[in-house]
C-alpha cells in the first residue's frame, strides 16, 4: 500500500493524482445519458426482436393475427418495463442484494418481483386495450389468474436481470470511482481494539490504496447501505449506514443537517433559509445540500456555540 508523502506541501492532492483522473465525478451527467440510453436502446432491441419473432410464429402456424398486432404486444410490454426501470433502481438501493446479505434480501426481492409483475402486467394490457378499441377490438386477458401466473413465471426472470445488471454496473463504478473502508486493525502486529474515530480511510481504486484524511470529507449522504464520503470534487461510497457511521466521527465537526446528510462545519460557507422553515446549506466549494428544520438549529449552534 502507498503511504508515502510524494508531496508535503499537499498530500492529499498528491494522492489524488495517484488516483487517476476522475471521469466519472467530473461528468455524472455523461453517465447518466449513457445509463438512460442504456435501458432504452435494450428495450427497443428486445421489443423489436419480439415482434419479429411474434410475426413469424403467426404467419407459421397460420393464427390470424393482424400484422401490428404482436408490435403492440411486445412494445407494450417493454415500454411497461422501460418505466419501471427508476422504480427499480430506488428499490435495489433501498434493499441491495450483495453475497453477504442475499439470504436476508432474498425474500424482499421475491416480493419486489411480484409488485413488479403486477404494475407490468396491470400497465401493459391496459395498453393494449386502448389501442385495440381504436382498431374496433377487444383485447381479452382471460382467465386473468392463469395469464397472470404466465405472465409471471418471465416477469420473474426479466426481474432477476435487472437487478443482476444494475447491482453489477453499481460494483463496477464503485472499483473506477474508489471504494473507502475504515482502519480497524494495522497492516502488522496483532489485532487491537477498533479505532473509535477513524483520523484516515483506506481507497481501493483500480487494484491500488490510498489513505485519505477523514478531515477533508466535505459532506456525507447515505445512500441505501452505503454512505458516500465526498471529498474534493470526488465521492468515494463507504458500507455503512449513515446512523451507524455518524457514532464514528468527530461530532464536533460533523453535524447532522438532514437524515441523508452530515456536513463539515469547516466547509459551511452560508445558510439560506426557505419559506418552508427548512434551509439550504452552501459550502465552500459551491456545493448545496439541503437542511431540514429538525437540524438546523443544531447547526447554527455548532457555527455559533456562543449565540
């Protein structure tokens, strides 16, 4: 591991360096687009190679079947799955599912992939219906227990793919952007009684560690089982839950402004207060996180303990 001090002026923009440039901080809206475009383009695909084989499986078994009616009822059914892609994307990350917990998430999955059935299933013959009534036809869903249970029995496994896939595409950039950890036990000698307040934390990047100083986190936000530290421009994601790392830090300069957010008093530039009695933090470095009402006096008291 790099312990060195390759600059002692500055070493924790030294480390940095090491690390790499930060693609993924510095442009999260690149990703994004690329995150949308993802799931839309694997849904056109999937819609498009549906309907052709759909078409094909009429004109060979001679079912009389129209032919826009298998587009309509592939692309129903992919447009029902492409909108419930955000809903699942806030649902693995309120219940991750990882290889140390999966006995316990397993069971809540199962039931996310019922919902989801559901909402897909109920959205897309209503779909379906209302175009088959423009046509002049009735779109018939019967016996609706039995399509269900068909209808389920692939829901269940295009459930199990989408979270396979954003599980997977979330580890690989938590490996590009660094993952950080707490120091518990020293690289040598025997293991002793874990550090109370972490003064550094450990950053895997890329098959390589860095320390980074616990002073220099900016702010903090939870996120599912996962607290991200950000620091400089850059956010580094820590398992933990937000609660149970606040017991860690220095409270004497971390403050809890919100239930998903801490911020370093060091960093606070102004408060802005809202209409609504809440209020909008602005730190130093341009950044703005919010403040709910329940902290916010809490904070100015630890940026004015004598007002």
């Amino acid at each position: 591991m790099n312990r060195g001090r390759p600059n002692a002026l500055n070493p924790y923009n030294a480390a940095m360096q090491a690390i790499g440039p930060a693609f993924i901080q510095r442009h999260p809206q690149w990703f994004r687009s690329l995150e949308i475009g993802f799931w839309v383009v694997q849904y056109l695909v999937s819609a498009v190679a549906n309907t052709l084989t759909a078409t094909m499986d009429v004109d060979r078994y001679a079912l009389g079947f129209a032919g826009w009616q298998p587009a309509v009822w592939e692309g129903s059914s992919a447009l029902m799955s492409l909108l419930l892609v955000p809903a699942m994307v806030w649902w693995t990350r309120r219940f991750p599912i990882h290889f140390d917990n999966w006995r316990r998430s397993l069971p809540i999955h199962v039931l996310g992939s019922v919902l989801w059935s559901v909402i897909h299933v109920t959205g897309m013959v209503l779909i379906r219906k209302a175009i088959y009534t423009t046509q002049g036809l009735h779109y018939d869903f019967s016996p609706w227990l039995l399509e269900f249970a068909y209808e389920y029995l692939k829901d269940v496994r295009s459930y199990a793919g989408v979270v396979v896939t954003i599980e997977a595409y979330r580890f690989v950039r938590r490996r590009l952007k660094g993952e950080a950890s707490m120091l518990s036990v020293p690289d040598d000698g025997p293991p002793v009684e874990p550090i109370e307040r972490p003064q550094r934390f450990l950053v895997r990047k890329l098959g390589k560690e860095f320390l980074v100083a616990a002073n220099d986190i900016e702010w903090l936000q939870a996120s599912g089982n996962y607290v991200n530290l950000h620091m400089r421009g850059r956010d580094y994601p820590l398992r933990s839950t937000l609660g149970s790392f606040e017991s860690r830090l220095d409270l004497g300069r971390f403050v809890r402004i919100h239930r998903s957010y801490m911020v370093n008093v060091d960093q606070v530039a102004s408060i802005e207060p809202l209409d609504s009695g809440d209020a909008k933090i602005h730190l130093k470095t341009g950044d703005s996180l919010p403040c709910s009402r329940t902290y916010r006096a809490r904070l100015k008291q630890h940026l004015d303990p004598d007002g």
